[in-house]
C-alpha cells in the first residue's frame, strides 16, 4: 500500500475556514475524510508530495492520519507534525502532534515514539521520520496540516457505484 505524507496550511474569515483552505493546499479537501489511528499496515511504502486528487473522486470517503493546529491571534504559530517508523516489511507506527512551536511538536514526536517502540520491543523498527508545517496568524485565523493518506473509497447507492 503507498501512503502519501502531505501538508497544507491556510487561513480565511473563520477557523473552520482556515482549516479548510489547508486541506484543500494540501490535495484532500474535496474529500470525507475519515480519521485513522496510529498503525502502519506490512508491505506500506510512505513518500512525501502534495495528494492529487481526482476530480471523479469529489466526496468520496479518505482515511487519513491527520495532525491539525489552529492560530487565531495574531503572532501566534500554529504547527502540525507526523511522525513514523517502519520495520523492513513496511509495518509500521505515525503518531501526530500540535502545538505552537516547531520545537516543541518535534521533541513530542520524539518522545511518543521512542515509546511506543519501547513497549513493542519484539519488533525491530528504523529510525525515526517526520513531517512538519507552520503557519503564523497575521490578521485572520490560520491552520496547519500534515495527513498521512491512505485510501479512498467511493460511496454505493442500492449496491450501485457512485
């Protein structure tokens, strides 16, 4: 399975508005997204790019890890972060962080992740990866995003495609 890691960051009028304009920057704002937990399936390849998005795909159903942080003062940073391991099957671990410094969200990475290795000790996973974006609030409300990608599925009505 590939796994996209991408990252989007907006702003507008409303939170919710900037949220938006930084899923649609980072491929998958036309999409359901439907939120994941923290397991990287065997055989997973993960690479880094902007998610595109088919047009025929408008509304489908996409399961995403996702990391998202707002910022609606002004000179405040709003940062986003995914991190991950693999062993050499492809398996794997993300966790997500978010906070309003770089620094920070990478040393909680870190950590999350450090652990969680630790507490599987039978598996033998590399180094740890990660993903961050920033953004910060100048007059409206702004949002970071990083979103592991995993796949879509369409909708079916009375067992018809849609």
């Amino acid at each position: 399975m590939k796994i996209t890691i991408t990252t989007g960051t907006g702003s507008g009028p409303t939170a919710l508005a900037a949220f938006d304009a930084a899923l649609l920057q980072s491929g998958v704002g036309n999409y359901n997204l439907i939120p994941l937990s923290s397991v990287i399936p065997p055989s997973s390849e993960l690479q880094q790019g902007c998610y595109i998005a088919p047009v025929s795909e408008f509304g489908h159903r996409l399961y995403v890890v996702i990391s998202s942080q707002q910022a609606i003062e002004p000179g405040v940073e709003a940062w986003a972060g995914l991190g991950w391991v693999q062993d050499t099957s492809g398996k794997g671990l993300f966790v997500e962080h978010h906070g309003l410094n770089e620094a920070g969200v990478s040393q909680d990475i870190h950590r999350s992740l450090s652990a969680m290795v630790a507490n599987r000790s039978h598996d033998q996973y590399g180094s740890i990866c990660s993903r961050l974006v920033g953004i910060t609030c100048e007059k409206q409300p702004v949002c970071a995003v990083v979103i592991a990608v995993y796949e879509n599925q369409g909708w079916q009505l009375g067992g018809i495609a849609l």
